[in-house]
C-alpha cells in the first residue's frame, strides 16, 4: 500500500516491532524510526536476567537490527531525540534541529525509570535499570562488589535481586508496602515470592520506606523511615515507571498517566497512534482503559496500529499475559486477577508448583496464575473465553487435566 511517511518517535520493542508489522502487511512508503538510545530496537525483560547475568548476549535482544532495517528499507535514526510534534504541520523536530513530515505518526515512547526524591541514580554505584547500557552498567559493577542494596520489591526489583544471589552477592531488598508486587498479585503469591527470596539469602525489609540514598566510602548508604541505617556496596533503584508522554501532552493530545487510545492504537487525532507502555488502551478484561507494561502488549499493540494504518482488520484483544524468571521458579500470570474474589488452589502453589484459577460470576476460567506449571497456562488460554463452565473440584484436582475440569457453556 502506497501512502504518505510513518514516523515511528521510540527505538524500543514496540516501534520496532510496528515498523516490521507495516513492512509485514504490505505498506511500501516511507518510514522512519526515530530511537533515543545509540541501540536498535531491542526486547527488555532480559535486562534483569539473562544480559545482566551475561547469559544472553545482546543481540539475541534485537527486535530491528540495522541490517534488516536496510532490507526492509526503515530509516533507522539512532542517538536522536524528538523535541516537538506539530499537529497542525504534522511534522516532528529533532534535537538536531531536523524537520521531519508525517502522514502518520506513531508513538512507541515507552518511559523512564520512575525517580524518587533523595534516591537519584548516579551510573556509579546507584543505578536505575531501563536499559541496556544500565543493564552492562549494573553487571560491570557487580562484579567488584559483594553486597548489593535493591529499593522496590516489584517484579523488576525482584529479578535483580535474584539475579545477584545467583551471582554470589549479599543482597538486601527494600519495599516500602507491606508485600511484595502488592498491586498486583494476591497475598498468598506474595508471600510465596517472599519466601523463595528468604530461603535463598535475600534480606527482606518490607513496610519501611527508603527517604535518602547517597554515595558512602565507595558504596552506599541508605536511610530508612524506621530510622535504620543499611550500608552495600551498590544498590539498584526499581520502583516503577514514569510514562513518557511529555511530547504528547506538549502537543494537546489526550493523556492520562500515558497516551489516551482505541483499541487500534488511535489518538484523539486520526494521524496518531500510541503503543506499547505509554498508551492507555481500552482493555475488555478490566472493562476501563489501562496501560499493561508488558512483553506481549507491546507486540499486540505494535500489530493492531500497523494493521489499524493499513485500513486492515485489527483482530480481538488476546487474554493479557505476564511471565517472570526468579531463581528456578517461572511465575506467568493470564488475565486479570480479581484480587476480591477467592480463586481456586490447584496443586501446591505454596510449594511453588500449581496454580490459582479465578472464575468470574458465571463460574467461566478468566484469569490464572501459575507457579512452574506452563500446562496450566496452555490449557486456560483455550479455555478462557469460550463460555464453558468449571467443575471446581476437578479443577482444583492436579491429576486432571485441566481441559477436562468443565462442564458445559454458559
């Protein structure tokens, strides 16, 4: 299809996998990524894990590498920063001072490591981890350190800590809720969570918020609002993302915590779109708009606008999906877990192996969470949605498979 130049404004997984969906369906014009990092797009949930371990070299990261960027003839603007959208004009300004036309213009702008007051990373011995380059940064200084000070006990936190005890150092993890990934999973999973962490090293300091981190006789030092004083040799702060939709907002788009869409991706201005974790999509599972930062949404999103720019079909939102690699236990997560309802115990999620299933009123599979058991997930995924009602005894039962757990639809 021949058209007018996309500008994709965001180097990461989202704009690069929107830049090969459009080649992909059949989109032969100009386009243009604009990328803020000197790195061609490329995937981040390894950063915690598999790069900050040098497990994974980094090319296995690459979404959109140069090479197949030239093939597929994308203009690849690396190490740019967009200043300014004109809507009226639609074109894009660059630090450079570059003027750049659109016909249609995606924003795949993602966000920055949420900063606290008095807990600013320096790239020394304090680090943000959001990129690559935090990620090395992170790795290089481990490895002349014996103890590491990780503030946040979310998922990211969790996975640098872990990463670190594999590594052989003393970790100490502080959270200022009284659990761990307490806005999104059920207390008996955070508690499961903080046990594994337990048993393999990590100190705990849940309820007690950080309120100073600063550089101390090579490492250093953090104040807590108990009034503990807590000393390593370098700490990682992971407490969050801030949304980058400062362009958007500057521009008079419609913005709420991130970039306000449709389902398709679209704006409140028909030569706009939002993907990946700045867009806030209208998502059926919740029934409101929300932004899930995730591997999968960042793919789904990137597929719905190309499909959505090239006036072709956009296919049904997909049940969201979340996994994370802590030690040897595979924690993945299907749906949305209604945290007020009483899900279903499947096998021993308490030993770290079964499942919790959640049935919405009409006593149908919408949500799942999963400890080392992939089948189960696998299984929900052809489950959820198709209207068959669980016998939960059966499906409360690890001998029976969990297809055969149903009764009939509703």
């Amino acid at each position: 299809m021949k058209m007018s130049q996309i500008v994709i404004i965001g180097g990461g997984q989202a704009g690069g996998a929107a830049a090969l969906a459009l080649r992909r369906h059949g989109a032969t014009g100009p386009i243009t990524l604009i990328g803020r990092e000197t790195l061609p797009p490329y995937e981040r949930p390894a950063l915690s894990k598999g790069l900050l371990l040098g497990e994974t070299p980094f090319d296995r990261l690459i979404v959109l590498s140069e090479a197949v960027a030239a093939e597929q003839a994308i203009t690849l603007r690396l190490g740019t920063t967009v200043t300014a959208i004109d809507r009226a004009a639609q074109t894009v300004t660059t630090d450079a001072g570059d003027v750049l036309p659109y016909g249609t213009l995606i924003l795949a702008t993602g966000g920055r490591g949420r900063a606290l007051p008095g807990l600013a990373p320096d790239g020394r011995d304090i680090f943000a981890i959001r990129t690559a380059a935090d990620a090395e940064g992170i790795r290089a200084r481990m490895a002349r350190s014996r103890s590491l000070l990780v503030i946040g006990g979310g998922w990211l936190g969790l996975e640098v800590a872990a990463s670190a005890r594999k590594s052989g150092l003393d970790v100490t993890l502080v959270e200022a809720g009284p659990r761990l990934c307490g806005r999104v999973l059920p207390p008996v999973v955070s508690a499961i969570l903080a046990d594994l962490h337990t048993r393999r090293g990590v100190d705990l300091r849940l309820g007690d918020a950080p309120v100073s981190l600063t550089p101390a006789d090579g490492g250093v030092s953090a104040h807590l609002a108990s009034g503990a004083v807590l000393a390593a040799d370098m700490a990682v702060v992971a407490v969050g993302l801030t949304v980058e939709d400062d362009l958007a907002r500057a521009a008079g788009l419609a913005t709420a915590d991130g970039i306000l869409t449709d389902p398709a991706g679209r704006t409140d201005d028909p030569a706009i779109f939002a993907i990946g974790d700045v867009a806030r999509t209208p998502h059926p599972a919740l029934g409101t708009a929300a932004r899930l930062e995730s591997w999968q949404m960042a793919n789904l999103q990137a597929e719905a606008a190309a499909r959505a720019i090239l006036n072709l079909p956009v296919p049904s939102a997909e049940t969201p999906w979340f996994w994370s690699d802590q030690y040897d236990l595979n924690l993945q997560i299907l749906g949305l877990p209604d945290m007020a309802v009483q899900p279903i115990r499947r096998g021993s999620p308490e030993t770290g192996r079964g499942s919790l299933l959640w049935l919405d009123p009409a006593e149908r599979l919408c949500a799942v969470i999963a400890l080392n058991a992939p089948r189960d997930i696998a299984m929900a995924r052809r489950l959820i949605g198709t209207g068959l009602v669980i016998d939960r005894p059966r499906a409360a039962d690890p001998a029976v498979p969990l297809k055969d757990a149903v009764f009939r639809a509703a």
